[in-house]
C-alpha cells in the first residue's frame, strides 16, 4: 500500500500551485460574474444573472462572437492546409530543407505584438510594402487600405496570424512524417500508386494524431485572438474586427470588472463548446483510420 502511495507524494506541489493559480482563481471569477464589482462601487453586491441579461443584449456580443468564429474556422483551415503543405515539401530530399524549415517555423517564436506592428507598416495605404508591390507588377489599382477598410480588415488580420502559426503546423505534421515507415509509401508507388493515391490512403491517414493535435490547438489558440487584433485594428474600423478579448479588455478598461468577468466565462463556455466535440470527432477518426 505504501509503495503505491509514494508516488502520488510529488504531485502535491504541483497539484498544489494548479489548485491556487488556476482552479481558485477560476471559481473567484464564476463568482464575480455574477455581481456588479466596478471601479465605481464602494461595495460589491450579488446581482445575479443581471451580467448576462445586459451582455446578451448587447450587439457588439454579436459581432465579437461572429468574429471569433470566421477568424478561428479560417484560421484552422488554412493553417493546416498551409501547414502540412510545407511539411510534405520540407519532407522531401531537397537543398538547404534544414534552413528552409527553420525559416518557416521562425515567425512563430516572434512576439505576435511585433508581428502586429511590423504588419501595420506593411499594409499601410501609401506606403506599405503589399500596395507597393502590387503597383510594381502592374495592379495597383487593387490597392486597398488593408486595415481600415471594413471589407479586408478581418481578411489582412487572418493573412497575418496564418504566417504567423503556418510554421507551427508545418513542425507537428514533419514530426508525424518522420514515423510513417518509407517501406509503405516506396510499396505503393512500385504498385503505381500516384503522388495523391500515397497521401490520400498512407500518409494522411498516419498523420491523424499530428491532425488531431494541430486542429485542436489551432481552434482554441485562434478563439483567444487578441494580440494580433489589438495591435492591427484595435478591434476596428468601428466594431467590424471586434473579437471576445478585445471587447472584455474595452470593458476592463472602463472598470466593469463584473462585467468583464461575465464575458470571459462566456468566452469559457464557447471554447468549451467547441473544443470537446472536436477533440471527441478526431479522437474516433484516429481509432477508425
């Protein structure tokens, strides 16, 4: 019995900083939503649902939910096509694949918020280096104010976080290749498989963990948005780009922190919602493949 137990010994201190930092706070803030703590009050008072009465009849709910939604779908789509795109090609016996791959996956380690500024210059109407090109080659009548057109806000904001995480996916995926046996595919193509017969019935489906691990980060990292946002558009122009942390940091910043509170847990809940059926959805496709 003993000898059982003593391994449970040196979870205590993590269990320990999880219970504090992270379940504690968790259940403070469930708290917290439901009461009208503001900057403003010299009391804080249990109101009840009232938080969620207000913030469901909220429009810019709305559009930060339709928002979140469009950039997380496009990115997780496009970041794994990307992606796995880059992994085949870097898996391949080419020149220089090492510096290659490390050139793909570097704009992952750089701090989205410096990512954010050096694209605000990129996309800037007069001088950014997209409008530029595009007047090099001839089309500079499909200049556009990236940022501060309503239709091509959202659109510049998802570009520039796909460049951004491409090279993440790209890594997952070769780390998935590196464990499909060559045996397999070098079979089939002495079979006469084509190019996309190897990948459709041998690759794609050994690579279902490294799908599931990347779809599944990707839609919940892109859920989060906020750095990217708030540097690029700042939820603007008006409340085209608006997404959940940009609203809940507007809230903050007015001193409703109830409020605020009321939000994350929405935020909470959608993730939730979201993130379960999709990880239960991969998990039976890699048991059926």
């Amino acid at each position: 019995m003993e000898r059982r137990k003593y391994p449970l010994y040196f979870s205590f201190p993590a269990l320990s900083v999880f219970l504090l930092f992270f379940i504690a706070p968790t259940l403070i803030g469930v708290y917290y939503s439901f009461t009208d703590w503001n900057v403003n009050a010299d009391s804080i008072s249990f109101i009840g649902f009232d938080n969620y009465k207000a913030l469901f009849g909220e429009p810019r709910l709305g559009k930060a939910l339709s928002n979140t939604l469009i950039f997380a779908a496009a990115v997780t789509l496009l970041q794994n096509a990307v992606g796995l795109g880059l992994a085949l090609l870097m898996n391949e016996a080419i020149r220089m694949r090492n510096l290659f791959r490390t050139i793909f996956f570097m704009p992952y380690v750089i701090a989205p918020i410096v990512i954010g500024y050096v694209f605000r210059a990129i996309y800037h109407p007069e001088h950014g280096i997209v409008n530029e090109a595009l007047g090099w080659i001839g089309l500079g009548s499909l200049g556009q104010d990236w940022l501060n057109d309503p239709k091509w806000a959202l659109f510049s904001i998802i570009a520039t976080d796909i460049w951004r995480v491409a090279g993440f996916a790209m890594v997952v995926y070769l780390a998935g290749l590196q464990f499909i046996p060559k045996d397999l595919t070098e079979s089939a193509s002495i079979d006469g498989a084509s190019y996309w017969r190897r990948f459709r019935h041998i690759v794609f489906p050994l690579l279902a963990a490294s799908f599931t691990v990347n779809v599944l980060l990707s839609v919940i990292g892109s859920m989060k948005v906020f750095e990217m946002v708030m540097v690029l558009t700042d939820g603007g122009p008006g409340y085209t780009t608006e997404v959940f942390y940009t609203y809940i940091r507007s809230t903050f910043s007015m001193g409703q922190m109830g409020y605020s509170t009321a939000i994350n847990l929405v935020l909470f809940v959608l993730v939730t919602v979201v993130g379960v059926p999709v990880l239960m959805a991969l998990k039976k496709r890699e048991v059926e493949m």
